[in-house]
C-alpha cells in the first residue's frame, strides 16, 4: 500500500511538473525546483530555530515540550519534503512551515492515531493495530507503585 502511494505521489510530481513547464517553460520550471530545494533548507532553519527556543524555555520553566517536540518532528518532515525536488512536496513542506496548519495537522493526527491506537471499555483495554483492523483484549495494566523508601522514624524498618 505504501509503495502504491509512493508511486502515485512520484507520477502527480511528474504531472505537476509538466503542467508547470508547459505554462512558464522548461528551463524555468527547472529553475524554480531548484531554488525552492536550495532555498528550503533556510526556512526550515528559521522555523526551527523557533521552536528550539520555545522547547529550550519550557524546559527551563521544569515543563514538558511535547507540543514542541511535535513541532519538530512535523518541521523536519516539512523539510525533506522541500528539500525533494518537486512542485507538490514543497507546497505541502513550507504549507507545514506555517505555525497554524502545523498545529493542525497534529491535532488532526494525534486524534486519530489516538483513537486507532487503544480504548479502555468494560475493564478491558481494546488495542487495535496501527495499519489493520485487527483487535485485541488485554486486561488493563496493573498500575506501578513505586517502593516507598524506609521511614527515618522507626528505626529503618518498615
């Protein structure tokens, strides 16, 4: 299924590009791939840079950067899109530089991965395999308690 999906991207590049070329001619589309792949690098740079700071000062602040770490991951997707010649990928790659349709896309995602990934119903966890429809029950993890450390009161023993 993947490789189909690879194979169909590849082909509407193609198409993409020949449209491109027929309007503004060859050479020039050939131009314009060239400058956004070189160019792409830059801007996702710039972007990240961003989002470093951002991860840099929730850290300071003793927070957890997950909604940072999500940016990167989605920022260094954007950016091997761009840096792939070819007018669509790099629509889509600097479409994912902007902070808005970032967040959106992670929210759009972490939903329905959220939602494919497990669900607790009746007491039991229901954990439906990424990619299939297959399901499984599982009783609900025992819950972890950490070992309480010995109380200086009784002498060490517990």
């Amino acid at each position: 299924m993947i490789f189909l999906g690879a194979l169909l991207f590849i082909a509407a590049e193609i198409v993409a590009f020949v449209v491109v070329a027929h309007g503004i001619g060859f050479l020039w589309a050939l131009l314009l791939l060239i400058v956004v792949s070189a160019l792409g690098p830059f801007v996702v740079r710039r972007v990240g840079l961003g989002v470093l700071a951002h991860t840099q000062e929730r850290l300071r602040r003793g927070e957890i950067p997950t909604r940072e770490l999500l940016d990167g991951l989605v920022i260094l997707i954007g950016g091997v899109m761009i840096c792939v010649p070819g007018f669509i990928g790099d629509a889509l790659g600097l479409l994912l530089m902007i902070g808005p349709v970032r967040h959106l896309v992670i929210r759009i995602v972490g939903h329905r991965l959220a939602r494919r990934v497990q669900t607790v119903r009746n007491g039991r966890w229901r954990v439906v395999s990424v990619g299939s429809r297959r399901v499984h029950d599982e009783p609900p993890p025992a819950p972890h308690r950490p070992a309480l450390p010995p109380d200086p009161r009784d002498g060490g023993a517990s």
